[in-house]
C-alpha cells in the first residue's frame, strides 16, 4: 500500500510541476506578445505624430497658398474688368470705323 500512495504522490507531484511549467510557459508567451504589443504600438504613435507633423505643415502651406490665390484672384478680377472696358471700347471703335468705311467712297 505504501508503494502504490508514494507512486500516486510522484504522479500528482509530476502532474503539478508539469502544469506549473506549463503556466510558467505561457505566462512568459503573455509577457512577451504585451512587449512586441507595446513596441509596436509605440512605433505606431511615433509613425502617426510624424504624419500629423507633415500634415501640419502642408495645412499651413496651403493657408499661406490661400493668401496667395484670393490676391492673384482679385487681379483676374481686375484684368476682366478691364478686358471689359477695352472690348467695349474696340466694339465703339470698329462700328465708327464700319460707319466710316460705309460712308467713304470706293474707286
């Protein structure tokens, strides 16, 4: 009797330090993948700030750019304006030239 309970203590112990290798196993799994995890996510957020970064710039970039297009706009506007006036004044002209020409006479 004594043999058989030292046989079932050695097979529970074994069983015991087996599942405690086993957790001690996975718990350093654990550990590991909440490392590269953390690595990752930090590179993650390093990558994103230095696309925010970029961003950043373009946003004022095109702000400065804005500035430049509502002047070179307001200078269209003021060519139109005078491409009106110069079409205007050449249409009065041509038609005192076409009353002219009209009038004059022909060999």
């Amino acid at each position: 009797m004594g043999t058989v309970l030292l046989l079932c203590f050695l097979v529970g112990l074994a069983a015991s330090l087996g599942g405690l290798g086993l957790v001690i196993v996975r718990a350093l799994d654990v550990w590991r993948a909440t490392r590269s995890l953390q690595r990752k996510l930090m590179r993650g957020i390093g990558d994103v700030l230095t696309k925010v970064g970029g961003i950043e710039k373009r946003v004022s970039t095109a702000a400065d750019t804005a500035g430049e297009l509502q002047a070179a706009l307001a200078r269209l506007q003021k060519s139109r304006r005078m491409l009106g006036i110069l079409s205007a004044a050449w249409g009065d002209s041509s038609s005192l030239l076409g009353a002219l020409g009209a009038t004059y006479p022909r060999k």
